[in-house]
C-alpha cells in the first residue's frame, strides 16, 4: 500500500498545483472618459484573478476588448466585451462575449465580475 501512494502523490500533486495565469491585455476602441476609466478598473481588478495576470512587455495571449464606448445613461453605462485568444498572424479566436450594465459608483465590483466571466470563458477553452 505504502508503494501505492509513493506512485501516487507526484500525480496527486501536479493535479493539485494551480493553472499558470495567462496574460490578459485590457484594449478598447472608445476614447471617452467613461470607457477609460472602465478599461483602467479592468487593469486594476486583474491582481486579484486567480488564473488571469496583467500582461508583460512579449506577452499576447488574451486580450479583453470593449468593443466601443460604454453608452453612458446618467450614472449607468452599458458595455460590450469581448474576450478574444490572440493568434499573432492570424484572426484572434473569440472565447467569450459579455454585455451588461454598470453603475459608476460600482465600477471595481463590475469589473470584478467581468473577469470572473473571463476566467469561466478560459477555463472552458482549456478543457475543449
């Protein structure tokens, strides 16, 4: 029994070892105060991800694109997200869409929750 485990408890570790963070790049098309500052929640979420990481200098692996500027209704804003696999050569794979509406004063909580959608939506690609 004693051999058994001895065998078993490399493999039990490596299952047990969390995924690599994959780098995600923040990009918007919008120029508006509104969807900059809703980029920069997005940048400023992305430390407390589990599987997902700001991006160093060569990194291209995700990016999360808000697709145009944030409709801004009073103190509420619509968005549209995209979270694309990034292919350097070729036409980036999209793993997930999101869209919804925001509150301003709670923009960190928003932000929070789009990425928790883009770790469900990597998460799911990983096993495809």
């Amino acid at each position: 029994m004693r051999r058994v485990t001895l065998l078993l408890t490399p493999l039990l570790l490596a299952a047990a070892a969390p995924a690599e963070k994959r780098a995600l790049d923040i990009r918007y098309v919008g120029d508006d105060a509104t969807t900059e500052r809703f980029a920069e929640a997005l940048r400023t979420a992305l430390p407390a991800s589990e599987r997902l990481r700001a991006p160093d200098a060569d990194d291209d692996d995700l990016a999360l694109v808000i697709l145009s500027d944030v409709a801004s209704e009073k103190k509420r804003f619509r968005y549209s997200v995209d979270l694309m696999k990034v292919n350097p050569g070729f036409s980036p794979d999209r793993l997930g869409s999101f869209e919804g509406k925001c509150r301003e004063d709670e923009l960190a909580d928003c932000a929070g929750g789009i990425l928790a959608d883009a770790e469900r939506a990597v998460r799911k690609a990983e096993k495809d």
